[in-house]
C-alpha cells in the first residue's frame, strides 16, 4: 500500500503545475513548467472531459486548486445572420469543478445598456466575454467592459461591483484586456471604457488611482521588474508606452512609437519589455525598463519593423520569442537583437484573421490554437519542426488562449470547455 501512495505522489509531482491564475498564466508568461502534456488529440483520443458552455466566450480558463472559472455572455449574438434582441444579453461568470468539467456555479449579470451590437465593428469576431478573470487564491475578479469590475468570492458571491467608464468605443470592437493584481490592487486597461488604465483597491473596489490618455489599446499591462529590482507597470497605446509606479499611478517614463492601436499583450524577459503595434505600422520593440522621462533614445534595445502577430501575444522562452501571427506564419526571433531564425507557413485553415489566440509553451511544445483550423503543436526549439495539427471536430471558433493545468490542456471554444490529457 505504502509503495502505491509513494507512485501516486511521484505521479502528481511530476504532473502538478503551479494554479494558472490569470491570463496567459501566474506570471503572465504564457510558459509553465508542468510535464506530460499531450502532443496529439482528437474528439475522442486524450480527451479527459467536455462540458458545453452556457454561452460564447473569448476569455481563457482559470484554475485555483480543484475549481476552474471563466467567463461567457449569452442571450444574444449566437448566429452572425439573426443574433437577436440585445436587450436580452446577460453576461455570467462560471466556476467548474477541475476534475468532472461539471459546473459548479453560474453568476448572470445584465449588462450596462447601451452596449455594442453584435453586427457593429469587430465585435462579432469575440463577443462580450472577452476578458479572463484573475484571482489572488482568496477571491475572484472580473472586467466585463463598461459593465464594470467584480469582485466574487470563490463560492461566487458577489463582494463589490465598481464601474471604471461607460465610453462607447469608437470602433465598436468592444473590451479585451483583462485585470492583473498588484499588491493590494486590481489594475484594469480601460482605454475602450474611459481612456485610462485605472488602479482599484481588492478591498472595498474604490478607485486608487488613473492614468489618462490610453487611446486604441486592447493589450493587458505587465508588472516588470527592473534591473534595479524596482517595479513599472507597463502599458502601451496608439502614440506612446508607459512606465508607471503600479503602486501610486506616477508615471515614470513615456516612450514614443509609430502611430497604431495595440492588441497584444506586453510581454518581457526579466527588465525588458516587448511591445507589439497590431496593424498599420506592424513593428514590435524591446525596451528596457527603468528609465525615466521618455525613453525613446535611450532604452530601445531594437525594433523589428513590419513585425506583428496583430492580436496574439507570443512567448519568451530561454533567448528567443516565440509567436504564430494571424495569417498562420510560425516565428522564432533571437530576442537580444530581433533577427529572425524562421519562418515557416502553417496549413491553417480559415478566412481572415486565423489566430486570435495567445500561444502557450511548456514541455518542450509549443501551442498555438486557432480560430478554425484547429491547434498546431511545435517544437519549442530554435529550429522549426511541426509535431501535431489537432482537431475536436468542434464547428464553433477558438478564441481563447489555453490554459496549461496539472499536465493537462484547457480550451475552450464558443461551445465547450475541453480538458485534453490523460
């Protein structure tokens, strides 16, 4: 008996992961440690569970010990051709239990009106559901836009709920950033709500502090750490970036860049921090952090020009940055200089836009899940080999970053949530 114990806590510890507690992961990394994740799967190979979703969704899955929480909208805006009446659509937050995929608990709220409809702008590409919950281990945050900040505890109850803008965006593309905590803070990217990044207390949700002049950013901040063991929280927007003091608001430094909205997310490598523009003047930049006034001659470490993923937020993993941009184009990029080691052209299918979704890397694999065409699995190797190009046989699109949990895969597209592993 005592040898049988002795394999199952050998087995958990090989397995076990830290808890995935906010997007692309605890540290905001998109890279986790866990081992044994799958390589291949279908509809019915190293599927563990599925669990059909309530509503549509572009959020990722988060895990806390045994629970799983994530958020969706429904009653509206299903079928591209009839999505219904707005007035019927309600926005819910979800706990699952990790091991059944059963849903434990589900909190509908109705959203602030007016809001977008579904056929205006972009927003028919993600929804109402497209930002992913953190948690401190002691409660639940959510942004739902101009809806506003909630604070849950675990069981879902509802603590406070704290508005931070109601502007209607000019593009109709809706929210996407999510919320990251610091200290004692919920720091939330509202440039679509009320142009500011905005910083509230976890206590009681007042508002600590806001910076103004957040235009056409949809990326979620980082907190990085400089060389000096300092702390900025970094952000980015159409004209500039920003280092701030996350605990006071003061900004430290300001960067200027070529004139473009931002979607992905900022990403680093110990103090030094990546920025992406989306579109228009494709280019990301590596900055070192800990400067102070602008920056802009003084801490670009590179720029790499008519460069972008547009939406999804590549990886750092041991000197090289990973990334699969929107048209399906696999990227490995030396990240001390910016030059590129390959590009290679996935077979994705899809028309548009093929990825939305952040790629994940743990295991020695890479994970890039797009919006039609199924989940490329690479190598996470500075030389390029394609291992698996898996599909669930779900019509539905894949939006969401995966969540990496207990040597096990979380995906979840419009319809359900998948656990994929053994």
């Amino acid at each position: 008996m005592y040898r049988r114990l002795a394999v199952a806590a050998l087995i958990v510890t090989l397995f076990a992961g830290a808890d995935w507690t906010r997007f692309r992961g605890p540290e905001a990394t998109g890279v986790s440690e866990d081992t044994g994740l799958p390589t291949r799967w279908t509809a019915t190979e190293n599927v563990v569970w599925k669990t059909p979703l309530p509503g549509f969704g572009t959020s990722s899955p988060i895990t806390l010990g045994d629970k799983i929480f994530l958020t969706t909208y429904g009653g509206y805006g299903f079928d591209a051709d009839d999505p219904g009446a707005l007035d019927k659509l309600m926005l819910h937050t979800l706990c699952v239990d990790r091991t059944s995929g059963k849903v434990l608990w589900d909190k509908p709220v109705r959203p602030k009106f007016p809001e977008t409809e579904y056929d205006a702008g972009l927003i028919k590409l993600h929804g109402y559901a497209s930002s992913t919950p953190t948690t401190d281990g002691e409660a639940l945050y959510v942004f739902f836009g101009k809806t506003g900040v909630f604070k849950y505890d675990l069981s879902g109850e509802l603590i406070w709920q704290s508005s931070v803008g109601t502007k209607v965006d000019k593009h109709n593309w809706g929210s996407g950033s999510s919320p990251i905590l610091h200290d004692d803070l919920v720091i939330i990217n509202a440039s679509i709500e009320s142009q500011a990044i905005v910083a509230l207390n976890k206590k009681d949700g007042k508002e600590a502090w806001r910076v103004e002049g957040l235009v056409d950013c949809w990326a979620t901040p980082l907190v990085v750490t400089t060389a000096a063991g300092g702390k900025e929280l970094v952000i980015v927007e159409r004209h500039k970036a920003f280092g701030i003091d996350p605990a006071s608001g003061k900004t430290l430094w300001t960067l200027d860049k070529s004139n473009d909205y931002i979607c992905p997310s900022i990403f680093a490598n110990g103090d030094v921090a990546y920025l992406i523009n989306s579109r228009f003047t494709a280019a990301m930049y590596a900055v070192r952090t800990g400067g102070r006034g602008n920056i802009t001659d003084s801490h670009v470490l590179w720029t790499k020009e008519r460069f972008t993923t547009r939406v999804s937020t590549p990886v750092y993993y041991e000197g090289h940055i990973y990334a699969i941009d929107q048209g399906g184009r696999a990227h490995c990029i030396k990240a001390d200089d910016g030059e590129t080691v390959y590009e290679e052209k996935l077979d994705i299918d899809g028309r548009g836009d093929k990825i939305y979704a952040s790629v994940v890397a743990a295991d020695g694999k890479l994970y890039g899940v797009t919006r039609t065409g199924g989940t490329v699995v690479l190598a996470l190797s500075p030389k390029f080999k394609l291992l698996a190009h898996n599909h669930l046989g779900d019509e539905s699109v894949f939006n969401a970053t995966p969540t990496i949990s207990n040597g096990q895969l979380l995906l979840r597209s419009d319809k359900a949530l998948y656990c994929i592993g053994k």
